[in-house]
C-alpha cells in the first residue's frame, strides 16, 4: 500500500509547488515595470511542479522495488529468523505468511513458525515506511526549494518546460522498444538455460514430446523434449484446418459484403462481424470445448469412427477458423477497395459478368494483399492460446488424423508453466524455448506480410 | 423478336450467357452464404451461451422456517457488531439449530442434502438483523449440488427421486440467485459468485488503464508530430507494429520473467496483471492514437503555428483536444482487448483459487475470463451453467464497453 501513499504524496507536493510558483510568478509580473515577465506565470508553476513530481516519481519506482527486499533482509537478520529452514519452498510460505499478516491481508497465520516473524516484519515495515516518506519529502523539498530559487522575472521556464515535455514524450515512444527488448532479452536468456541442459538438436527434431516436471533436473532426459510434434500439432490446427474455414468464409465474406451487398446490409452485417472478432478467446474455447467438440465425437460415432477422442484437432481447428473469419475479411476487403476503379470498370464494360470481375481481375490484383492478410491470420492462429487449452487435448500425437487430440506450442507453455516444477527445472524452461519459437515465427511472418502489404499499396499508388 | 438481336446471339452464345449467367448467381449465393454461416456461428454461441447462461442466475433452493425464539442464540448487539460474529454464532450450536429445523421442514433426507455452509447465512441474516432472534423466519438455502443436479434431471437416480418429492410438495424450488453478482470463488457450485473475479477484472484494468494510455498517447504524440525521420525513429515504429501482432501468451511469458522477477511476492496481483496488459495494449493505442492525430487537418496547426504558438502548445491546446474522441474509441477498444484476455494472466498466476474479492491491487486475484477457464475445467455439472452465466456477465461488460467507443465516435468525430 506504501507506494500507493507515496504517489499521491508525489501529486500533492507537485500541486503545492505548482500554487507556490505560480502565486511568485504573478508577484513578478505584478511589480515589472511593462507587466510582462519571459514566461506565463503558469510555466513557472509547471516548471516547479515537474521538479517535483519527476525525481519523487523516480524514487517512488526504484522504492517499491529495494524497500521489500530491504525489509526482507533486516527480518532476516532478526533472532527471529535464525530457526527457519534453511531454504526451498517452506521457509518462502513461513516469509510470506508472516508477511501478509504484518501488512494486515490476512488475519492469522497458519504456519506456528511464521508466528515469530510476524513483530519483526511489522517493525521492519513501519521503519522503511518512515524511511520512504521522509526520503519523498527530503527529495521533493530539495528539487522544489532549488527550482523555486530559479524562478526569476526574466527566466524562459517556457522553454525548459517544453524540452521537459518533449524528452518525456520521447522516452514514452521508447517503452515500446524496451518491452520488445524485454521480450527477446528474457526469451533468449532462458532458452539458453535450457538448451544449456537439453540439446537444441533434440528439441528442434525429436519426435517425442513428454517432459517429466518431476524428474531429476541435473539429468534431463534429451528425447523427451522433442518438439516436432507440438510444432506439427500448431501448423495442423491453426495453418491448415482453421485456414481451411477461415480463407473461404473470409474472402467470400469480403466479396460480397464490397462487391454485391446494399449499404442497409452492410450496415448490419459489418458490426456482426466485429463483434465475431472481439469475442474473448475463452468464450470460444469454451463454445469448442462445450458444444464443438462433443458433436464432432457423435458425428464421428455415427459414420462409425469408433475411437473419436472427446477433444479433438477439428474442433479446435474449426472453431479457431470462425474467430479468423473477421480478421481475414477485413484483411481482404482493405486490399479489394485498394485495387483502381478502372480496373473494375474496364473489365465490367467488355462484357463480364461481376463473378467473373471479381475472379479474374480484383481478386488476382489483389492477390498480394490477400496472401499477406491470411500470413497474418495464420500468426494469429498459431499464436492462439485458450481455444487449444480448452479443446485441443495435451497429448503429443504425431498424427494427421484431425479427430485425435494434439497439442500445441501455446498449450505446452500454458501446460508448463503453471505446472508444479520449479523455475529451474528443464520442463519449466521448455516453455521459454517455445515461446522463442513461437515468437520469431510470428514476428517472421508479420514481416513479410507488412512489406507485402507496404509494397502492394505502392503498386497501386 | 429474334431477328432484332446481333447476329452474335446465337444458341450456343445464348447458352454460354445462361451458363455464365448460373455461375454469376452461384458466386452471389456462396457469399451470401458465407456470411449468414458466420453470423449465424455468432447467434448460435450467443444463444447457447444464453441458454446456458439463464440457469447459472439460478439455483435450487429450500424454504426452512427457523423459529429464533426456540433457538436460544444469544442476541446480544455488541457481540454481533464484532467481525467475527459468525464465529459467535457457529459457536453457539447455530449450524446444529439450522439442521434440526431443516429435519423439521425436508425430512431427514432432505436435511442432509442442504449445503453445508447453509447456516453461514442464516448468521448473515441475523448479523444484519439482530431483531430476527425474536420471531420465525423462512430462509431460503441453497440445496446441495447433489439435489440440484437431481432437480435437473440429472445425477444419481436416488437423487432424482428425492428432488422430484421435494419440489413435488413445493419445498425444493429453482429461485432466482442474485447472489451470484456478490460472491467470489467456492468449490461447491451452488456457492459460487462472480464479484470476487469482476472485481480483479477492475483492478486489473484500471492498473491496464492508468499505464497503458498516457504512454500510449505521449508515444503517439511524439511519433506523429515530433519525431524526425531517422533509424531511431523507424526502430520504434517497426517495433510498435510487431508488439501489436505478438501473440499475447509472449506478454505472459515477459511478465513471469521481468515483472515477477523485479516484484517475487506479487504472484497473481491485479498490480503484476494490470502492467502485462498494459504492455500489449499500449501498441493498440498508439496506433489508433497516430490514426486519430494524423486525421486533424495541418490548417489546424498551420494557424496555431502563425499566430506564434510553440510547437507543444499546438500539439497540446490544438491537435490533441480535437484528436481525443478518436484516442479514447482506440483507448476503448484497446480495453475491452484487454479484459477479455486469458493466456497472459494464467502465465502470471492468476489461475489460483480466491475465495475472497481482492482487497487492493497487490492482494491474490483472479479476473473474469480466467474465471471462466477455471469453471469450465471443473467436472462438477454445476459449473456447466455458472460458466455460461460468467461469459455472459463478461460478454455484456464487453458489449457495453464497444458501444460506448461506437458512440464516442458517432457522436464526437468530426469529418474535415
């Protein structure tokens, strides 16, 4: 809660600086001789208020962030701790029972070790707190005391506002750089660890899938972790049965909704497809799980397929189709209106039909567009996480019949990761490994089609 | 008539134009078709959602007089204005009271199948009524997920006799449960509430919100109107179009190793969530936000500029005001992405079971769609149509959500 205490403190003092400055910079403007002074009063105040707000910002972020492990190293080092295990899973429940209890989130412990610790970590807490405030109040006195000194009649706070902006504006747009950093820093530095204890070789061509969270992780066993078939399971479901759905449903969709419908049709129709695309994936894996997948079973028992499995490819496959059909239609009617008028006209007045129109010369012009569209959608589709947690099955099948169950890349990281195995385990750090995977097959195929798209624009422009 | 055409007409070219003329209503039709399949997908798993749905409002419930007079619970005021309060009461024989009348009302067998936690509340209502303890009243408790299942049809046949008695001679009755909207989590179906996770929802966004918009805008601000043309600039853009096409389980995965790692007691906060989606909405915003801005006219700032503004003045006092309609439909839209989001928070740990509303935005959560998830994985039958209720409580939430961005728009975007 601390933090959250010290943000509006940071606010407060910013708004005290800023009334302060600005009432200076009035008696300034007052007293010149010409009424003027180099900048409106309220840069001044702005001036100030920044000076503030910005260092005690940055101290309350690093805060938040020592002030926890500081506490946790002074509850440590009280007489208190010297009975705890000396590590592993138990001595972090007895930490953080201890913990919430001192901070008040829950009533009494459960754990009679953690009874002891509960006083020192309320002290150690009180005391940091303390440190914490008067820490904000010392930094926001000292940067508001020297910017207040600085406010003069002939002082450009103006300027120096606008470059204060500026930089911050600048440092907003980076955000999406770091976490892209962030993303491809973390990936890569677990993959290592885990290609550290797994061959690459193994995971990149072995064709069993089956790690043993529980197992010995100094001695992982290599051919337990070949992910072929998730990578198989991945293309199977979301390349070639949701594709099978999607691109038909969606460039037939695109046609007529730009070719052959009335604006009162499309009026209509257009927002029912949006709302296709918002609806949350769990409400689709859900839907195939629930509906989807039991149907397909009982239609394959009636055709006399008698080891139908309750989850299946199809039904993943098909459901996750429908949720592309949108993205695809929208994918294609952006490059159809892109393709010239004359080119329509031209072919309409030798004598085509609208059919043969569209099939000879919109769609094969706007071919380029259409295929970087479904790459998109197919990044989408690989990319897609609840549909096969709740309807594909875990089983790592190799198989190309859609009604077995298979797995996929997102389900293993799910199934991974929220497992039991701890952080270090080879299992656990398979996950990352796929994450990489998957990560540079997206961000390949989302290369290649934005340039496709840029290009085909071009072509037209 | 005939001898009016072109000397081209003739029966195979008429033949041909018929062909052609098939073809023509063919494709019409595949694309009609096309379409009413997807909407017709829609209406179908909205209607089975709804279906469903009605049934996860409801559950079975049995009216039990309990006369407080015979009881002999301490009535004591203070005592019942204590947080512990239930305790008292538990202490003082109130389950065992709530039983023999239960005996009294439904028989033995029935008694038996009136949910455990039924007395927890009887004691709400005496704890918000002390004066109850001076005359009958009937209480509605929820029957066990057993009975309710029997009442369905469904479940062991012993079961179904015994509902079937009961709501025969009107005692065991499908009710209305309101509740469902101020609970949280429970293993017993009948128990269960979706405030625990709507309310993690609204933590998490307004976490999502608070960081995700201000930066997304300020990013937008500089690279629509600051930034020059240079690598740097380039860099940020490809990285920005890449981020929006991430699959959002990768956001998961930067969230379990960066955020858990900065902040390792915060498993599960809305705080941990709430800056994870607020990584993968960010990129929405910019972009939507870049659209809006590059849609104001230069007359606009070409003015602001000739009579002598400074570059951020006109950005602040001009293009921004007239871009914000636009900014906040994207802002919405990016939001409402966000809230129904799943793989990112299970990878962050908001899959545990919590059966209290978090308290503030560092305290364990769970949020609607995993909620969801979680239901759905229960074998109990129950959940089946909580499930379905859940999703419908998201997908209004979420409808109302777009609605708003579409009025934003109608009502706000100018066209220049």
């Amino acid at each position: 809660m601390s933090p959250a205490i010290l943000l509006v403190l940071a606010l407060g003092l910013g708004l005290a600086g800023w009334l302060a400055a600005r009432a200076r910079a009035w008696t300034f403007r007052r007293d010149s001789s010409t009424g003027r002074i180099a900048a409106l009063p309220v840069y001044h105040a702005w001036y100030v208020a920044l000076w503030i707000v910005v260092p005690v910002l940055v101290f309350v972020g690093l805060w938040s962030v020592i002030a926890p492990q500081l506490i946790s190293q002074s509850v440590l080092s009280s007489p208190a701790a010297a009975d705890l295990p000396a590590f592993g899973f138990q001595r972090d429940a007895i930490l953080s029972e201890a913990r919430s209890v001192a901070s008040g989130s829950a009533k009494a412990v459960f754990n009679e070790a953690a009874n002891g610790l509960v006083e020192p970590y309320r002290a150690a807490m009180a005391r940091y707190n303390v440190i914490g405030v008067l820490a904000t109040l010392v930094i926001a006195f000292l940067a508001g005391a020297w910017s207040f000194l600085r406010i003069k009649p002939d002082f450009t706070a103006r300027t120096r506002v606008e470059k204060a902006v500026m930089t911050i504006l600048l440092l907003a747009s980076l955000v999406a750089i770091l976490t892209t950093l962030g993303i491809v820093v973390s990936l890569v530095f677990e993959t290592f660890r885990f290609f550290g204890m797994v061959s690459p070789l193994d995971f990149m061509f072995g064709t069993h899938w089956g790690p043993d969270p529980m197992s010995n992780p100094d001695s992982p066993d290599g051919s337990r972790y070949g992910a072929i078939p998730l990578f198989w399971g991945t293309i199977y479901i979301g390349a070639i049965i949701a594709m099978i759905v999607a691109i038909p449903l969606g460039l037939m969709s695109a046609i007529y909704l730009t070719q052959y419908a009335n604006p009162t049709l499309r009026k209509w129709i257009k927002p029912a497809l949006e709302v296709l695309a918002g609806v949350p994936t769990v409400v689709y894996g859900y839907f195939a799980a629930l509906t989807v997948a039991p149907a397909i079973r009982d239609a394959a028992f009636a055709v006399g397929i008698s080891n139908a499995s309750s989850e299946s490819a199809l039904a993943a496959g098909l459901v996750m189709g429908v949720m592309i059909i949108p993205f695809v239609s929208s994918m294609a009617d952006d490059s159809i209106a892109a393709v010239p008028q004359a080119m329509r006209d031209g072919s309409l007045a030798m004598g085509a039909t609208t059919s043969e129109t569209i099939r000879k010369v919109l769609v094969p012009a706007a071919l380029p567009g259409i295929v970087a569209g479904v790459m998109l959608a197919v990044s989408r589709a690989i990319g897609e996480t609840m549909i096969v947690v709740m309807a594909a099955g875990a089983a790592a099948n190799l198989t190309g019949n859609p009604l077995e169950a298979m797995t996929t890349v997102t389900f293993q990281i799910v199934a991974m990761l929220t497992g039991e195995g701890s952080f270090d385990h080879p299992a656990t750090l398979s996950a990352f490994a796929l994450g990489f995977v998957l990560f540079m097959v997206t961000l390949g195929l989302n290369f290649i089609a934005l340039r496709v798209v840029k290009r085909f624009r071009e072509a037209y422009e | 008539m005939s001898d009016r055409l072109a000397p081209t007409r003739t029966a195979e070219f008429e033949a041909r134009l018929k062909k052609r003329y098939a073809a023509e209503r063919r494709f019409k039709m595949a694309g009609l078709g096309a379409i009413l399949f997807s909407v017709g997908v829609l209406a179908f798993l909205l209607v089975t959602m709804g279906f469903n749905g009605i049934g996860g409002f409801q559950r079975a419930e049995m009216d039990v007089p309990i006369d407080f007079t015979q009881a002999g619970l301490s009535g004591d005021p203070a005592l019942l204005a204590q947080p512990d309060a239930a305790q008292t009461l538990e202490a003082q024989g109130l389950p065992s009271i709530v039983d023999f009348y239960a005996e009294q009302q439904l028989g033995s067998e029935g008694a038996a199948q009136i949910s455990a936690s039924a007395w927890r509340l009887v004691a709400d209502g005496i704890i918000a009524d002390p004066t109850i303890l001076r005359e009958t009243v009937t209480f509605s408790l929820p029957a066990s997920p057993k009975l309710a299942a029997g009442l369905n049809g469904e479940g062991a046949p012993e079961m179904r006799a015994l509902a079937k008695t009961l709501s025969d001679e009107g005692k065991l009755e499908t009710k209305l449960d309101l509740g469902f909207l101020e609970r949280a989590d429970a293993t017993d179906p009948q128990q269960v509430g979706i405030w625990g996770a709507l309310k993690g929802s609204m933590l998490t966004m307004i976490v999502t919100l608070l960081m995700a918009f201000p930066i997304g805008v300020m990013a937008a601000l500089y690279l629509e109107e600051y930034a020059p043309k240079n690598r740097w600039t380039d860099l940020i853009e490809v990285s920005i179009n890449n981020l929006a096409a991430v699959p959002s389980i990768i956001f998961g995965l930067l969230g379990l190793a960066v955020f858990l790692w900065i902040f390792p007691n915060m498993r599960s906060a809305p705080l941990i969530g709430g800056m994870t989606l607020a990584l993968m909405t960010m990129p929405v915003i910019v972009i939507s936000g870049r659209n809006a801005i590059k849609a104001v006219p230069p007359s606009i700032r070409d003015g602001a500029l000739a009579v002598g503004a400074s570059p951020v003045q006109v950005v602040f006092h001009h293009v921004l005001p007239l871009a914000l309609p636009g900014i906040l439909t994207g802002t919405i839209i990016g939001m409402a992405r966000a809230l129904g989001e799943t793989a990112p928070l299970l990878m962050i740990g908001m899959r545990a079971f919590v059966a209290t509303p978090p308290q503030d935005f560092t305290s364990p959560a769970t949020v609607l769609p995993v909620q969801i998830f979680l239901w759905s994985d229960e074998i109990d039958r129950g959940f089946v149509e909580r499930t379905s209720a859940a999703i419908i409580v998201l997908l209004i939430f979420l409808l109302l959500m777009n609605g708003l961005a579409i009025y934003l728009r109608n009502r706000f975007e100018k066209k220049w």
